[in-house]
C-alpha cells in the first residue's frame, strides 16, 4: 500500500505537469499565430497603407492585446487564489478559443470596412485577458506541482511549452507557405492557423477540467486573506516592482528575437518571408531544447546565477547582435548569430516563473506571479514592435537595438535586488 502511493504521486505529478503544459502551449499558439501571419492578413485590414505602414498598424493592435493583459491577470489571478490553479487554467483557455474563433471569421476591409480592424481589436482583447491570467495560473501551477529537488527542471516547461506554441506557429505557416501561394494565404490561408488554435483549445479545455488541484492551494488555512490588488501592493510591494522590471526586460528581449525578428529580417536583413520564417523556427527549436538545460542549472547553481546570464549577458550582446543581423548575407550567418541572444535568454525564460512563484505566499500566488509580469510586459514587451516599426519609419532603426539594451539591463538590476529563490522560496516543501 505504502508503495503504491508512493508511486501514485509522482505519476500524478507528471499528467498534471503535461496537463498544465499542454494547455500553455495551445494558448500561446493562439497568441503568437497572431503576429506569424500579420504579414499575410496585414494588407487585408490596412489595404491602402505602405507595407511598414501595414506592419505598425497590426503591431499596434498586437500590443492592445498586451494592454488588457494586466487586467486578464488581476481578475483571473484573484480568481485562480479564490477557486484554484485549475479553475483558472479552465478559464483562461475557454477565453483563448473565443479570440481565436473571432479572428478566424473575422472580416476583411473590402466586406466590411472599418469594422474589420475593430474585429482585430476586440479578439486581441479576449486573448490578452485570457494570456494574462494563463501565465500566472500555469506558472503558479507548475511551481506547485513540481518536486522541490528538480522544481527549476520542471517548471521550466512553462516557458519550454510557451516557445513551442510560437514554434507550432510557424511550423504552420512553413506548412501553409510550401501549399498555399502568397496570394491564397493573402486572401483566406491566414484563416487557417487560427481555427486550428480553437480546435486544439477545446480539446485542452477538456482535459484541463481533469487535472488534480494543487497540494499548495488545497493544504491552505479555511481563513486567509482574500487576493486583493492592494493586499499585494500593501504587503509584497518590493517583490512586485522586481518582478514588473524583471518582466520588462525578459519579455523585450523575447519578443525583439523571436516575434518582431520575423519583420527585421525580412524589412532590414532583406530576406524572403519564407526565409525569415526558416531562421526563426530554427532559433526557436535550439530555445526551446535550452530551457530544461538552464531550469536543471537553476536547481543545481541557484535561480539568479542564471537569470544574471540573461541580465548582464542579454544586455551586452543585443547591440552586437542586431548590427550584425542587419549585414548578415547568408540564412546560416544569421541563424547561428540569433542563437547567441536566444541561449543568453534562456538564463531569464527557463527561471523566470519559478522565482516569481517562490517569492510569494500561497494566498496570492496567483495574483503575485501575473500582475507584475503582466504590467511589465503590456509596457516593454507588448510595444516592442511598435517601438522598433517606428523607429525603421523615422529612420533611426539602431535607436532601436540601444532601447532593447537598455530595457534587458533593466532585468539584470532587478535580479541582483532579488533573494536567491533556492533557499529562501515560499513554495511549501513536499
């Protein structure tokens, strides 16, 4: 009896783990399906712009997106403190599904003019309130359910599964580019990854609803503080500014290498769009393989060692990098320059929501890991193809490399206020 239970709960552990995991992967499909196909269904909605034109204007409704995040996480983390991680896991991808479904349908200007862009806006709204609370509640989740020894390994398959969900867009569109003509994904192709990204959030939505509630949440006192705004604001201010910065730059740098890279080799480096995605999901396939690499170096030489390695390291490079991208000749030149700033960020993506999780108490976890991460992305990260398209438009495009620079160093100063989250985490022992 007493081996078969010790049996049973890791095994429990692990479908949990996948469960969590699965279901973070289809949500950021959802959202990073979005901007791989902008450049296809841009001229769709924006038909009279320049195509930069065209680019910003998607940009700006991408990051509208990230303004309704904070909100998604302050109402879904107080729910996910309330009810449960897994009731907030449920939550978040039954509001995924109805983005992705109204993107989908949506209309183009030709049918229905200045109401197609407005369509664009408000299912980039749902999705940023779903996002804002799934990233909270998987990463609460993860940390919780993962075992003390190797909780850096296991949590980092929230990011390892948030990259994949990027990687599983772009495998779409190689797939789509290689069937469909430019001028089919143009007119109706761009539909495609989006139904296919509310299919497989139906699918997690029903698995999710079969998941085992965390120890953490289920083991907490009858009476305990609600999660409030201000309760966190009031008594873990520190931690949430660390967090907001650290987010900041994490996201940045994210987004400046794999979301937006897509436009820069294509608008800068002169690459093909076809090219351009090649050496994107080949980045994204060295990233994802790097965040269990650097979340089982976290368990073994502490969690800010490693995001240091993206503070100080990311902060250095990205200059560097972004010059030589600009005069890269060659797929393979630029493929193996981007893999340097992508391994640097790996040191922040694999540890970030694990340090988060150990940071706060139990009560306000859920609250405590998405809000500050959702502020500090809805005002770096989310912009930051706005910020760059703009730059390129005034001429200044370099200002741009400086300001990702200068917004990562950010994160480095964060971590180095931070405690060392191995020894003193708030996640409690198993």
């Amino acid at each position: 009896m007493q081996r078969t239970r010790a049996l049973a709960i890791p095994r429990r552990r692990l479908v949990s783990i996948i469960g969590g995991s699965a279901g973070n992967l289809v949500e950021w499909y959802d959202w990073f399906a979005y901007a791989s196909f902008a450049i296809y269904f841009a001229p769709v909605f924006f038909p009279k712009a320049d195509p930069t034109a065209q680019l910003l204007s998607t940009a700006t409704i991408f990051a509208v997106g990230f303004v309704l995040r904070p909100i998604g996480a302050w109402v879904m983390g107080r729910f996910a403190d309330a009810r449960g991680r897994k009731a907030g896991l449920t939550l978040s991808v039954a509001l995924m599904f109805t983005g992705s479904m109204i993107l989908a349908l949506a209309p183009t200007y030709a049918t229905a003019g200045l109401f197609a862009p407005v369509t664009l806006v408000v299912a980039r709204m749902i999705q940023g309130l779903s996002l804002g609370g799934e990233y909270g509640a998987s990463a609460t989740y993860l940390s919780e359910m993962a075992p003390k020894k190797n909780r850096g390994f296991w949590a980092s398959f929230q990011y390892m599964t948030l990259t994949a969900g990027q990687l599983l867009a772009i495998a779409v569109a190689v797939v789509l580019q290689s069937v469909l003509s430019e001028a089919e994904l143009t007119a109706w192709g761009w539909r495609i990854p989006f139904v296919i990204g509310a299919i497989l959030a139906v699918s997690v939505y029903i698995f999710r609803r079969n998941l085992a509630e965390t120890p953490a949440f289920e083991n907490q006192a009858a009476e305990r503080p609600a999660s409030t705004a201000r309760l966190l604001w009031r008594e873990h201010r520190r931690e949430s500014i660390l967090v907001a910065m650290l987010s900041a730059g994490g996201g940045a740098g994210f987004y400046a290498y794999t979301t937006y890279m897509q436009k820069f080799l294509l608008n800068t480096t002169g690459f093909d769009k076809a090219t351009a995605t090649g050496i994107i999901a080949a980045g994204l396939l060295w990233f994802t393989a790097m965040q269990p690499v650097f979340g089982a170096l976290a368990d073994r030489f502490g969690r800010k060692p490693m995001l240091l390695v993206f503070g100080i390291g990311g902060a250095i490079a990205a200059v560097p990098v972004f010059l030589a991208l600009e005069r890269a000749t060659s797929p393979v030149a630029a493929t193996l320059i981007l893999l340097i700033p992508l391994t640097l960020q790996s040191g922040y993506s694999a540890n970030n929501a694990l340090v988060k999780a150990e940071l706060f108490p139990a009560h306000i976890r859920g609250l405590g890991v998405a809000l500050p991460y959702a502020i500090g992305n809805a005002i770096f990260a989310g912009t930051v193809e706005m910020v760059a398209l703009k730059l390129k438009e005034l001429g200044v495009e370099q200002w741009f490399y400086f300001y990702v620079a200068l917004v990562i160093a950010m994160a480095g100063v964060a971590t180095l206020l931070l405690p060392e989250t191995r020894e003193r985490s708030l996640i409690e022992d198993d």
